[in-house]
C-alpha cells in the first residue's frame, strides 16, 4: 500500500478512537474530569518526584521500602532490636579492646597536668596500637616511613605555625603564601595550564567535596534541575558523601574485567542531567587505573567536565614515568579533564590534613567559592568548607614538599610500585586465589573463586595484617605503601597469604561463618540498607564512647 494510504488509514482509526474516547467522557460530571485531571498530575508529579529521588534500580528501592515497613511491625521490631543490642555492646568491646587501662578523662582537670604527666598518658595512648605500622603490617593509613630527619623538620616547622590561620592572610602572610605555593607546585606536576587554580584543603574527601559543590553550582548556572555524577561503582564513597551535601545524585557505572569503568556504558548513561564524570587513578578497591583519555575524550564530546580522582596515587602516578613504569596520560594535558583531586597527606608524605583539589581555570574554581556580602560580622569568603583553616597543615606540607624533593619521590615511586608488582605476581601463583583489577599502581586486591576471601583476611588480621575489605565482589587488598615497599615484607606476605589459603580452603564451610564474612553476608541480604547504616552509627558512637569495664571475652 502506497504510504498516502497507510497514513490515511492511521488517521481514521486515531478518529474512531478520539470519538469512542469524547462519547464516554461526555457522559461524567466536567467538574469530575477537572478534578481527575488534576489529581492525576499531582500524583504523576509525586511519583516522579520519588522516582527521581535515587538512582538506585525500581525493584532495589522497592524492597528496601517494603522492608522498612515490615521492620515496624512489633515482633519484628522487638527481635531486630534485640540483635542490635547485642551487636552494640560486641561492637563497643570491639574498639576499646586495646584500652588497657579503660579509664577515661571526661573533665577538664582543675588545674592543669604538668607537662611529664600528659606526656606520660600520650605514650600509654600512642602504645595502644599494636599493629607494626613501621614494618609494613599496615595496608595504607600511613604512607611514609616516619623517618627522623622528616619528623624534626615538621616539628621545628610546626612550632612556629600551628597557631596560623590562613583565613587572616594580613596576619600570617607566610602561611597564607606557603599554602599558595603547595597549590601552584601540584598544579604544575599535574601539567596544569596558566589560568588554573586550586585549594588546599584537609583531606581528599574534602577536595572531592569541593569538587562535587562546584559542579553542582556551575549545573545550577547551567539551568540543570537535578545534576547527576556520573562515575563508576568504584568511585570513592567521598562522591556518594559529596552529592548527598550538595542535593545531587551518584549515577554508578558497572566496570570491565580489569575493574575499570566500562566506557560504553558510561557514554550510555550520559543525559543532559549529567554536570560531571569521575575517573579514577587509580580507584581504591582494587588500584585500577580508570581510562582517563578516553574519558576526557567523552566530556569534549558531550560538552560535560571531567574530575579526576588521584587522591590515592596523586604523588606516585606523576613519578611513574620517571621511575620506569608506563602509565596513560591521566592529567591536564588530557584537554577534557577539568579538575584533579591530589592528596599530599598519602604518597605526598605529609602529615595528616593535606589535599589539593585543581581546576583548569579560575572560572571554574569560583563555582566553589562562597560568600556573603552583607553579613554583620562582614564581608565574608571562604574557598573551601573550613572558616579558619589550620595554617600548620600547609606549612608542613610545603616543608615536606621542598624537603624531599622530586628525586625522593620518584625513587619511593620506583619502590612502591615495584613492590605492589611482585606482590601480585605472587599472588597469582597462590592456588585458589586470583587478581581483583588490575594493580596498576599501589593496590593489590585479590578474590577466589573457592571459598570466602574474607576468612582469609580474618586470619591474615590474627597474624598482625591490617587489610582492607571489599565488597560487590567480596574481596581484599593491600595498599603497598613505603613500610610495606621492601623484600622481606613481600616475602612474608605472601607465606603467610598461602598458609591462611590453605587453612580456609580445607574448611567445611569454606570460610562463610568467619566474623567479616558473616557480617558481610548479613549486610548483603538486608534491602534495607538504614537497618546496616543504624549498625555503623553504633561503631560511629562507640569511638566516640567511654570504654566500658574489661570482660573475659576482651583478651
Ligand atoms: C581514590 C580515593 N579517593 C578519595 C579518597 C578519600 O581520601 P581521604 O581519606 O583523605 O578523605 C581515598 C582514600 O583512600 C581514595 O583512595
């Protein structure tokens, strides 16, 4: 049939249906129909509203809600707090455990300690840890070696500015100009151009903190309603902690099988809602690499910034080169990537509360200023979360920075990097266990097919590990950091991952009932994740708690 005829044809029936739809409708109320039309849109407009809430998939949501709902009902409200309960007090007991003394100084005392004396309590309170950071039983936490000549200048240099506040910079120039010039020395490692700029600020939460409000701010100026993050599963959590601040959503992308984000879903997943995508470099669950240009390539495409996360390998990957290990463009010279997130106070060596988060240009980092003009207390500006902002932290970061010097960091680079290669290596050659990612840089995450991965971190933990657990899929890893950088530590690493292999394999239960695994596998059958959010509040509190009395099962 010619298409004049199809058409026609169409037409005819759209009529016949418009005339069935108008004789039935003329037979209700008008006032009926205006207040159904209404109704409707109302109730459109609301359930769009929840909808749009999350990004989380219908039925997931669906489930959660349900079960928040059935966890009202009295008996089954009576057996969970009964659970928690006692999971509060294993969980109390559980973060004092190496209190030994268990007392607990809750007033200020009326006149003051001598100096011996609260020297004194420090040392027993520093004696508590009895994990051997300084011979690499430590998975990240503490990235340098602590060495004497490093921890004198920071002491020299932290008595002269632990009282400035670069929020004065008229009364501490010099702080205000030390933090200035870690700012520009980062930026220029990271190859940015002539019109970018950065903050310090104290940790890379907080840079991708930052990062997250300026996005959402220049989405605002750009008339996007609801913006959305688009970056992969393996995002750090700090985005998911950004966007909930800043009223904006987390789109999650699955990853390849190297656990870098698949780039054909990411393009897939773009919409106009979109004001920002993350790539990682590398992620934190398994120290993959996400494939940056390309995804600089995608934002030129599409129109939209690009951050990328270097908070973890921010002082390692721009050493890369130099140190011998090939590494894809991951910076500034990528024309797409927009902004950086670096953490001094990781592979930078120095001291805890340091990050620098970088923009390509001023206009962008002015998204991330605030003001208020007419305060009373007056004019007011700040460039990141803090008001005062602790001086001493970018004194001792620019100390550290100069003090060590490039060379330092590409032979601590060479080191880490090398170590975290033959840590996998090793662990490839581990029957019943395998690679999780790919340890690109610092970060060796490993699964197994065979039994529960998590026994094995349970009983890598009781021979003096700290490792770190993953989840979605269950797994560990170990953040090669420069205690762990050295032969002796790999060699006994992977002795004693072999021996633990073998012991959890050769269980009936192949490891589900250990203490992680059954937590883990707890958690992953509960849809309403406020019930585990309710579990980690009471962690949350107990750091925050006196200890309690010393009982039997503590030892
Ligand atoms: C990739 C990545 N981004 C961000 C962060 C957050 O850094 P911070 O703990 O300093 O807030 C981390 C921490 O490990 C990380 O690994």
């Amino acid at each position: 049939m010619p298409i004049k005829e199809n058409l026609q044809v169409v037409i005819s029936h759209v009529e016949d249906a418009h005339e069935c739809l108008s004789s039935k409708l003329r037979k209700i109320d008008p006032l009926y129909l205006v207040i159904g039309a209404i109704g409707s849109t109302v109730v459109f407009i609301k359930l769009r509203k929840i909808y749009k809430r999350s990004e989380e998939p219908i039925l997931k949501r669906l489930a959660g809600f349900a079960f928040h709902h059935i966890r009202k009902l009295p008996f089954v409200k009576a057996k969970i707090d009964k659970e928690l309960q006692g999971a509060r007090k294993d969980i109390l007991h559980s973060i004092h455990k190496d209190d030994v003394d268990r007392a607990f100084i809750s007033e200020i005392p009326e006149a003051g300690l001598s100096d011996q004396a609260v020297i004194e309590i420090a040392d027993r309170y520093d004696s508590y840890g009895k994990f051997d950071v300084d011979h690499g039983r430590v998975s990240g936490a503490v990235y340098t070696d602590r060495g004497e000549k490093h921890v004198e200048l920071l002491t020299k240099i932290y008595e002269k500015y632990a009282f400035s506040n670069p929020l004065h910079p008229d009364v501490f120039p010099g702080a205000r100009k030390m933090e200035a010039e870690v700012i520009r020395m980062v930026l220029n490692l990271y190859n940015a151009p002539e019109d970018s700029s950065g903050s310090l600020t104290t940790g890379g939460t907080e840079s991708i903190i930052m990062a997250c409000f300026a996005y959402r701010n220049q989405a605002q100026a750009r008339g996007i309603e609801n913006p959305v993050i688009l970056c992969s599963k393996t995002a750090h959590a700090a985005f998911d902690k950004g966007a909930h601040l800043c009223g904006m959503k987390v789109r999650h992308v699955e990853t390849d099988r190297n656990n870098r984000v698949d780039l054909r879903k990411l393009e897939k997943s773009i919409d106009g809602d979109v004001c920002v995508i993350v790539g990682s470099a590398p992620n934190y669950p398994s120290g993959s690499v996400d494939p940056i240009l390309e995804i600089s390539k995608l934002g030129q495409r599409y129109g939209i910034p690009v951050h990328v996360d270097a908070c973890l390998g921010g002082f390692l990957i721009p050493f890369m080169e130099q140190a011998g290990f090939a590494i894809e463009q991951f910076d500034f010279r990528n024309p797409g990537v927009t902004s950086i997130s670096c953490d001094t106070h990781k592979y930078g060596c120095t001291p805890k509360g340091s990050s620098i988060v970088m923009y390509r240009t001023k206009e962008l980092h002015h998204f991330q200023y605030f003001s208020v003009p007419n305060w009373t207390g007056g004019i007011y500006a700040t460039p990141t979360i803090c008001g005062s902002r602790a001086g001493a932290n970018s004194a001792v970061a620019w100390a550290t920075l100069l003090s060590f010097g490039r060379q330092e960091y590409v032979d601590r680079c060479r080191k880490i990097v090398s170590t975290a290669r033959k840590i996998a290596d090793g662990i490839q050659k581990i029957d019943g266990i395998k690679l999780h990612g790919s340890p690109d840089v610092s970060v060796v995450a490993f699964t197994s097919d065979d039994f529960n991965i998590y026994a094995a971190s349970d009983l890598l933990h009781k021979r003096g590990w700290n490792l770190n657990t993953l989840q979605n899929p269950n797994a560990i890893h170990i953040c090669v950091t420069y205690n762990s950088a050295n032969d002796q530590v790999v060699e006994k690493f992977l002795a004693d991952v072999k021996e633990v292999v073998n012991e959890v394999a050769a269980l009936p239960d192949k490891g589900n009932k250990s203490g992680t695994a059954a937590l883990y596998g707890m958690a992953a059958q509960i849809p309403d994740k406020s019930l585990i959010d309710e579990m980690v509040y009471q962690y949350l509190d107990a750091c925050y708690a006196k200890p309690p009395p010393k009982e039997a099962s503590d030892n």
